[in-house]
C-alpha cells in the first residue's frame, strides 16, 4: 500500500491521507511522479476505472500519526500550484523563475 496525502483548494479543508493499492497509485500518479492534479488524473484515465479506483481509496483513510510515509501528493482546484511542479516530483519543486524551492 502507498499513501496519496489530498489537498483541497477549498477554505474549509483538512488534508486526509489514503491508502491505494500500487495499481490504485500508479492509476493516479504516471511512473516516477509524486505529484498530481485531479483534472490531469480525471483527463488521462477511463472515468469508470478512476471512480471505482476512487471509492476504494476513500474506504482506507491513514491516521496521520500512524502514517508510515506520504509516497504521493493529490491537488483540487488549486491548478495555480502547477507550475511549482513542472515534472510532477516533490523533490524537484522549483519556483517560476527555476529556483528551488528547498
């Protein structure tokens, strides 16, 4: 199992964390990224297989402090936040100009 930490773009949101299944991941985030936005995930991959793949994630909510690990990071509605991952990996988060974040 892998965990995917969701973040919200909504004021009233708390970021909760899933467990998916590798098939279940790698539906979500394509080899070697960590980093996805749901309107790219909704637009790559078949609408049927992604909402099931979804109602299954959603059965296995991750207490934070047993977590063991966050192997990838889901975004909605916050598409602004896109070009701070121009190759969707956490650790290559750069700035506009291409300076790092880290």
């Amino acid at each position: 199992m892998k965990n995917i930490l969701i973040i919200d773009g909504a004021d009233n949101c708390v970021y909760d964390i899933f467990a998916a299944t590798d098939s279940e991941f790698d539906l979500v985030f394509p080899t070697g990224q960590d980093i996805a936005f749901i309107d790219e995930v909704m637009a790559r991959c078949p609408k049927g297989e992604l909402n099931e793949a979804f109602n299954r994630i959603w059965q296995r909510p991750i207490r934070k402090a047993e977590a063991m690990g966050i192997h990838g990071t889901l975004f909605y509605e916050l598409e602004h936040k896109k070009q701070y991952y121009p190759i969707r990996r956490d650790n290559d988060a750069r700035n506009p100009d291409g300076s790092w974040l880290r």
